[in-house]
C-alpha cells in the first residue's frame, strides 16, 4: 500500500523540464520582462560564436552570472566578465589538479616511511613521539569565538554603517564586502576585540550585504559572534555617545574616548569623493572626527583614504596601546608615505626633471677661457639666444630653459677657474 501511494505521488508531481542553453540550466519558465528574454537569448548566440571562434568563454555558467551578464550593455564588458571568468575556471582546475599530485606524493612518502619503520626497533619524531599537545583548528576557533563574546558583554561597541550601497558601483560593493568580510576577520583575531555592529545591512536588495552573506553563509546563525542589524543605529544606541568617522571634517581625533560609540562609513569610494558620511552626520547632529593622519605621518603619493578594515585595525592598536603614531605606520599602506629617495618635493621638480632628462659631460678645461670647450659652448649659447630671439626654437630648447633657470654659469664653477689659472701660473 505504501508502495502503491509514492507511486501515485510521483506521478501526481508536476515536472519542470530543464533546458541546458550553453551549459546554463534555466527552469523552463516564462519570463515576465520580454526584453529581459531577447537579450539573454542574444548573450546565449554571443557564447556560441565565441566559442567557435576559440575564444576564452568558460564551461559553464551559474544563474547569478548569467544575471551579471544581463546587467552588462557593451559587447566588450561582456568579454571581459567571460575571460575573467575563464581565469578563474583555469586557476581551479590548475588548483585540483596541484592538489591531487600533493596527494599521490603525500601517499608515496607514507609508503616509504612504513617501509622503514619496519627496520627500525624505536621509532623517534614529532609524529609518533611528543610531549606537547596537538591544538587543533577547532580549539583555536573556539578561543577566538570565546574572546568574540566576551566582547559582546564587556568590551566597547563598535558600529560599521552598511548604508552606502547605493552610492557605490558594482565593483566598488563587492570590494566593500571582502573588506567587512577582512574587518570581521582581523577583529577576531585581536587580543582585545571590539564588539562589532552592522547597521543598515540589507542582505536581499544591495550587492554588498548579499557579497557578504556569501561570504559569511552562517552569519544569522544565532551562535555567531556578530551583531547584524537591518535598523539605523540611531535606533539602538544613545545618540549623546555616537561619533561619526569620516575624512571631511576638520576636528581630529587626538584623544581616544574608551566610552564613546564610533561609527565607520561602509563605503569605497574610488571614484566619488563627495561628502557623503559628513552629510549624514550633520543630518543626525552627531559629533564627527577624523584620523590624525597629517598629524603624526608625512603624507607622499596618493589619495588619504583608507580601508575600512585598515580604519578598525588602527582604532583596535590604539584603543589597546594609546599610540598613535605607531598604530598609523603599522596600518597605514607603505606606498602612500613620503620617501626620500623618491622625486615628492614639488618645490624642486623641474630642476630634479633636468637632472634626470640631460647628463652633461665637461671636460678638464672647460674653465678656461681660452679653451676649445669653452669657445664652442659659447658659441652654442649665442645661437640658441638667436634662435630665440628670431622665434626659431632649437630641439632642445625646454631643457635650455631649465638649464638657464636652474643653472648660473657666472657663479657656478668659480673654484674649478681658480683652481685652473693657479696650475698654469
């Protein structure tokens, strides 16, 4: 009887056929949007060519980059996406491949190793005799998560504003979550952490929270040690203790408050620099600081925008060590300080460009008066002032005119002359 019910089910059950279009599985479904249809159509025709052509098209497609393909309008965007996709295809089958000759070589040695453990009378090494315990992963993730809350009861709050999505572009998102994903990560792995909180994450509509709940699957689950919210943090914390993070203000953060509520801006804005975090302080009347960075490092090449993980790992050293200074060389990227064997100073920049542009070679005598060098420079000299004056410039009129600015012939070289006329006489 039993028997006879599931079969009855199973036949009951409606089928969904799948459709394979160029390893795309796809439900077989109507879509609600036509034009959404004729352009993937177009895309599935775009693949096949391509791949007859012997271009770089991946294998395979999953539904969310067939999305990503959607949002795409240029032919060449969608080249790109496909050949980043290729890459990405080639360097795991490259990674499984690697790792299946770890594992035959790994097998091979445990092979060998019997063999001459059969010899031997005691058998010595790490291995088969120790006196430390092993510390597995589990435990030391359990440490970690252990510290994560004990921080949620004691430690200080603090508040990372996930409301940026929707002045960030795609790319710009998904580098927002690999840096929350990075702030969780270097947060954990502090001695002292803080006790962070996502605000304004929407996980369903924005690219960063869904980037993020990727990386992060198990992120709801009520034993992780984070705190995600979908309200403002104006709604969860005292707005007398807020203070707002961001790098259009003018009063810098000298003194660290061990009682304060400080709220990083979620936002990597690589090409937008209005001041989007300063507006939404001024909006709620919320205090507003910035990092110290002019104060304590001599700033070089580069924008002064940093990271959103670099910003909490500086906040974790000085909460911890009350030193700024130290915290900004530590965390602050190498390539942004000043160096001094790099051309910075734009006081002396055509004079260095100069130097690096013309080598002059002068000889012994070129001090003398009556020397051959001499005469023939002179003369040069007289003709590059004539062209000038006929407005017939020479090739090498630019490096002429540095020469002129930077380089006096009346003063310069006066002990050489000296030297000279004291060896004839």
């Amino acid at each position: 009887m039993i028997r006879l019910m599931k079969c009855l089910s199973q036949q009951l059950r409606p089928r969904t056929d799948l459709i394979r279009c160029y390893s795309v599985e796809v439900q077989n479904q109507k879509e609600t949007n036509p034009e959404k249809e004729k352009k993937r159509k177009v895309i599935e025709l775009e693949l096949d060519i391509m791949k007859q052509e012997g271009r770089k098209v991946p294998s395979k497609l999953s539904k969310g980059e067939m999305e990503k393909l959607l949002d795409l309008n240029s032919v060449s965007a969608r080249r790109k996406y496909l050949a980043f996709l290729f890459s990405c295809e080639m360097t795991h089958i490259n990674q499984k491949k690697k790792k299946e000759e770890r594992m035959i070589e790994r097998q091979k040695a445990l092979e060998e190793r019997r063999e001459k453990e059969k010899d031997m009378h005691i058998v010595y090494g790490l291995n088969r005799n120790s006196i430390f315990l092993k510390i597995y992963e589990t435990t030391m993730n359990l440490w970690h998560n252990n510290k994560l809350t004990r921080a949620m009861q004691f430690s200080q709050k603090l508040v990372i504003d996930c409301s940026y999505d929707q002045h960030m572009t795609m790319q710009e998102a998904e580098n927002c979550a690999k840096q929350l994903c990075y702030t969780f990560a270097m947060n954990r792995l502090h001695d002292q952490p803080f006790d962070l909180h996502y605000c304004n994450l929407d996980t369903v509509n924005t690219v960063s929270g869904k980037k993020l709940h990727n990386h992060i699957p198990t992120m709801f689950n009520p034993d992780f040690p984070l705190n995600v919210h979908k309200e403002s943090f104006m709604d969860l914390f005292d707005k007398d203790k807020l203070v707002y993070l961001t790098p259009h203000c003018r009063n810098e953060l000298i003194e660290y408050n061990h009682d304060d509520i400080y709220i990083v801006g979620a936002m990597v804005d690589k090409a937008n620099n209005e001041p989007i975090s300063l507006a939404k302080a001024k909006k709620h009347n919320l205090r507003m600081a910035k990092l110290p960075l002019e104060r304590f490092l001599h700033w070089g090449i580069g924008g002064k925008s940093l990271a959103i993980n670099q910003i909490v790992e500086i906040l974790l050293d000085v909460r911890a060590k009350n030193d700024w200074e130290s915290a900004l060389l530590k965390h602050v990227p190498r390539r942004k300080l000043f160096k001094e064997n790099l051309n910075q100073s734009h006081k002396i920049k055509g004079a260095q460009d100069f130097k690096t542009k013309s080598k002059i070679t002068i000889s012994k005598n070129f001090f003398n008066d009556n020397s051959e060098d001499q005469q023939g420079f002179e003369d040069r000299r007289q003709r590059s002032f004539n062209a000038l004056n006929e407005k017939h410039l020479p090739p090498r009129s630019k490096e002429r005119k540095h020469f002129e600015k930077y380089f006096n012939l009346e003063t310069w070289g006066n002990q050489l002359k000296k030297k000279n006329n004291n060896n004839d006489n």
